[in-house]
C-alpha cells in the first residue's frame, strides 16, 4: 500500500530509528578521512566483541586481526574497510543504526549499544549500534578475492565517467530512485543523497531509466557528481578535526530529502514524498514532475513491483537477482 509515511514523534530521544537512514558515501568518506588519521600505521591491539552476532565471518578468526598494523583504509559501497598486514581486512558496515566513536583515552565505558572495540596506541574505536534491530556487521577476511566478494559491483560515480554511468543506469529497466540507490548499479549512494541528486537533476524518482533521453542521463550524471562533490566538501568544514558525531542521513542544508512540506530551496514548491514500507523518496513537484503530484493507485503499483520493501532487502539484494518485471506506466514521467 501507498502511504504517506508519518513523522517521527521523537526527533532526538531514541537514536537509531530509522529516520536517521544509512550513511552514504560523503558520510563514509568522512569517517574513513578520520580513521586515517588516528589509526594508519598503528597496531590494532585487541579487539573485544560485546556482541558476537555483529561477526558475520567464521574464518579466519578474528583474533588474527589481534597485532596486525593498518596498512589502508578505504572505502566498499557503505562500507568501510581496514586494511591490515597479512593480507587482512576488516570490513564494517554500519546499515542504518551503526556508529563509529573514537574515544583518545585508553580506558573507556562501553555502553550496551556497543557491537565492538578495537583498541589500538592512539585510542579505542567503537562500533555500536542503536535501537533493537541489529544490522550492522563486521567481516574478517584475508585475500582481495575474499574481498571483493563482499563489494556489491556498483560503479563509482566519482569515478566512472559518462559513459560508465550510462551502462550502470540503463543496465536494468527500474525508475530512477531505485537504480540509484541499488548497490548492484551505484556504489554508496542511498535514499538521502538520491533525492538530492534527483532534485539537482530536475528528474522525477519514478521516471523509468530506459525512457530517459541522453540529455537527462548526462544531466543526472552531472547532478550525481556535483552532490556528491558537495556534501563531501560540506561534511569536511562541519568535522574539521574531530571524529564525526552527528552522522545522519537528515542535513539542515538538504533541498528536499527529510524536508516534507517544507518549501523547495529553488522554487519555494512544499516538498513531497512518497513512502513504500521502509523506503521513502523526497521530491519538489515544480522542479522534478511538472507540478504533479506522485500519489496515485498506478505509482502504488509502479512501487510495489519497483521498490523493495525494506533498506536492508535493498542492501541484500542478491547479486545476482534478475529485474523485476518492467511495470508499464509513464506516471512522472518528464
Ligand atoms: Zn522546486
């Protein structure tokens, strides 16, 4: 069913709900420029897990890590990986509740949200997650075969040019909203950064990717780049040198995404949404649809067949899982 989703009553009180959504790239960037900071080159002392079911590797075991220098950081789709001697990688996912905290001090308090503490000589990293579904997951694994079968294939809009990001765009018929933030077809972006982009794009979420003209697919492009490029920019001012805390999918500075009813910053339009189970996508009708509304019983159909029904289905995505059946409707369509 289509939905309007209603506003979270607590804003701050309960952290972790999911209106706090998955970080994406700018916000992995981020974390990642930090880490490297604090613990390249530094010995991984010890590693204690509070909660043995954020493991989701069985070999090696992850008192291997124990001893071992980081020798890289870098970045997997929405994950984040530790490179370290001996061929290891320790690779965390936060998916939508999990948090990275660096504390300088050796000793630290660790709260019941902590998953995990990795202590090296320059301070404790935890990974903790809030709220009673737990999602988030740490692998261990050795060898880049090892590796790479965790990175989900999508391309790298940073990186892959007009030409890389058209094939990943019209590899499957779906609307623009779910191609984008499939990690089969885009590395590290999600339902926050895919508004934004969408929105900068002047595209509607449910237009379909094979009736896209080339303008509009270089305009998307470009829109993804720049967004991108932005917030990344934007995120690195707001950390300065500190350890990022306040990691949201929900910016003050965000045209549409998490702004329902409030004004578009370039056409003043109330910003709308539309809402699928989990999945929900932030739109202004002037600057993306010709003023029309997406919220009728065809774009329930178009969502039902074209959406996954929750974030973490989207993330799980089998790899190698066929499209689904193309949903014939024009609605949004520009
Ligand atoms: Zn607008």
């Amino acid at each position: 069913m289509l939905a309007y989703a209603r506003r979270p009553k607590v804003k701050t009180k309960v952290p972790g709900l999911s209106w706090r959504g998955m970080p994406e790239l700018p916000d992995i960037v981020i974390y990642l420029e930090q880490l490297q900071k604090r613990v390249f080159d530094e010995s991984l002392q010890g590693v204690r897990l509070l909660n043995p079911f954020v493991l989701r590797s069985v070999s090696p075991p992850l008192a291997e890590a124990e001893g071992r220098r980081v020798v890289g950081l870098r970045r997997l789709g929405k994950r984040i990986v530790l490179e370290l001697e001996d061929d290891l990688f320790l690779v965390l996912h936060l998916m939508i509740a999990g948090r990275l905290h660096w504390h300088s001090s050796k000793t630290v308090k660790l709260g019941r949200n902590v998953l995990a503490a990795f202590s090296f000589s320059t301070g404790t990293l935890l990974f903790t997650e809030a709220g009673s579904k737990k999602r988030a997951s740490l692998h261990l694994v050795r060898g880049e075969v090892a590796l790479e079968a965790l990175d989900r294939g999508g391309v790298e809009v940073l990186e892959c040019g007009l030409s890389g990001f058209r094939t990943a765009l019209l590899r499957e018929n779906h609307t623009l909203k779910r191609a984008l933030t499939d990690p089969r077809l885009f590395s590290g972006i999600g339902n926050a950064y895919s508004d934004e982009i969408l929105h900068r794009a002047r595209l509607s979420p449910v237009a379909l990717t094979h009736r896209m003209t080339d303008e509009a697919v270089e305009r998307l492009f470009i829109a993804s780049q720049a967004i991108l490029h932005e917030w990344v920019e934007r995120l690195r001012q707001e950390t300065g040198s500190a350890f990022p805390k306040k990691v949201t999918a929900f910016r003050s500075g965000m045209s549409v995404h998490g702004r329902f009813q409030k004004p578009c910053p370039v056409c003043g339009t109330p910003v709308q949404r539309i809402a699928h189970a989990e999945n929900e996508a932030n739109y202004c009708p002037g600057c993306q649809t010709g003023g029309k509304l997406l919220a009728d019983r065809a774009l329930s159909r178009l969502l039902k067949t074209d959406w996954p029904r929750t974030l973490e289905e989207m993330e799980n995505r089998k790899a190698t899982a066929k499209g689904d059946p193309i949903p014939d409707l024009n609605s949004g369509q520009r």
